[in-house]
C-alpha cells in the first residue's frame, strides 16, 4: 500500500506541474490537491515535503507585490 502511494503522488505531482505549463489552472489544483491527499494518507514520519510551496512563495510574493502597487496608486 505504501508503494502505491507514493507512485500515486509521483503521478499526481508530474500531472499538476504539465498541468500548470500548459495553462490548465483548474488541473493543476485537482492534482496538487491529489498529492496532498495521498501524503496526508501516510504515516506522519515518512510525509514528503510539499513540492509545490515554491510555487506558493511566488504566488504570495506576486500578491505583495500587485498589493503595494495598488495602495501606491492614487
């Protein structure tokens, strides 16, 4: 079960990113959201690091920065 596992997260994790580069917003959640199933479903020791928390840095970075501007804007 747990090999099952984590060949489900190595395919939901690579369909997420060619989600992502082909602009299919939508897809990228359902897989993303697929591997952080799958990675709550094993035991709290052998959890894999999130492989998507640098695309979630950008995007809270990106936000920031669109924020100033817009308080910045008269």
């Amino acid at each position: 079960m747990y090999t099952e596992l984590l060949l489900a997260m190595q395919d939901a994790e690579l369909k997420a990113w060619e989600a992502l580069s082909g602009y299919k917003f939508w897809m990228y959640g359902y897989h993303a959201g697929r591997w952080i199933n799958y990675n709550n479903l094993l035991p709290r020791p052998t959890r894999q690091p999130n492989p998507f928390s640098d695309a979630v840095k950008l995007a809270r970075m990106k936000r920031d920065e669109l924020d100033g501007k817009r308080e910045a804007t008269p």
